[in-house]
C-alpha cells in the first residue's frame, strides 16, 4: 500500500475545503452539512468544526444513510442502516453540502440524492469529497476537492480517519475494485 495523504495533508485539505464552502456559499448563516456514513460523517463533524471556528458561528451537521437508495443492494450482502441524522433546522430551503471520503463511480452520491429528496426540497446541494479518484459512471462531479488521485480500475483507495481507525491517512493499493 502507498500512502496517498498524510494525516497533515488530509488536514490542510479539510482546512481549504472549509474556506472554498464559506467562500462559494457567502458564509455560513444557510448551510447544513451532511455526511455519509461511515467516514463521510466523520468528515462532516471536522468541515463544520473548522468551518465553525473560522466563521463564529453553529453549522447544522447531520449524516444521511443511503444504504436502501443504493442499486447494488441484490449484489451485496444485506448491511446494517446507519443513522439518518437530519439537524432541527431541517434541510428544506437550505444549502446542503453531502460529504463522502472518496468519489468514484457516483453511485452513491446518486443514491444521496435520491435519499435527500425523501427528506426535503434543499435550496441546492453541493459535493466535498476528500479524494476523488476519477472512473465515474454516471455524471456526477465534486464541488469540493480534498486531492484528486487518478487511479487505475483495479486499484483500491482506503481513507483511514482516527474516529474509525486510529489514525489519519488514505492508501492506495493494487487489487481489486470495492
């Protein structure tokens, strides 16, 4: 395995994520954060943090499941549903950032999507993904950029974060594909 981000970079990347939200959404005062489990909603938890000690301020952070949106459910074995944590503010009318760890096919930002319209009408939503690795299938792209590493089909992009597994880095290795 190579590592592709250190935990200082996967850091800073959060950190300029932060700015790039507030910057392209004129501050904080209309977004709501959601993230995908697993470390998607780790990664929410930092952004807002972050995003919190820059602009003073309280972001709603919440996380969405998507496990019942997702169209390979009959290819896979049957997975426990994680939380749908939807923040009191609620999303209708607001500018929801989905945040995930890595892009790849767009599949599950698809199935995002399609559980975010069961739970309300945002104003828009907008992507953060920390690594985006290319190979999409569908026609889906981030509007935030943690780091873009191309990758070959076969090879496996594994985001490691402290909450889940001890320590901060993401790895690249050959084999094949999740």
């Amino acid at each position: 395995m190579n590592a592709a981000l250190s935990a200082e970079e996967i850091s800073r990347a959060l950190t300029r994520i932060s700015h790039e939200i507030l910057e392209k959404n004129g501050g904080s005062s209309n977004l709501t954060l959601l993230g995908i489990p697993t470390r998607g909603a780790h990664l929410a938890s930092r952004i807002a943090t972050i995003i919190n000690s820059i602009d003073s301020s309280d972001v709603p952070v919440g996380t969405l499941d998507i496990t019942l949106h997702r169209d390979d459910l009959r290819m896979r074995p049957p997975r426990a549903l994680m939380p749908t944590l939807i923040p009191q503010a609620g999303i209708d009318g607001r500018d929801v950032i989905l945040i995930d760890d890595v892009l790849f096919s767009g599949r599950t930002i698809r199935a995002a999507l399609d559980a975010l319209g069961e739970i309300g009408r945002p104003k828009s939503v907008q992507l953060a993904i920390l690594v985006d690795r290319g190979h999409r299938e569908l026609p889906i792209r981030a509007d935030f950029v943690g780091k873009n590493i191309p990758t070959a089909r076969t090879q496996n992009v594994k985001v490691n974060l402290s909450e889940t597994d001890g320590e901060d880095e993401v790895l690249v290795s050959d084999g094949e594909d999740k």
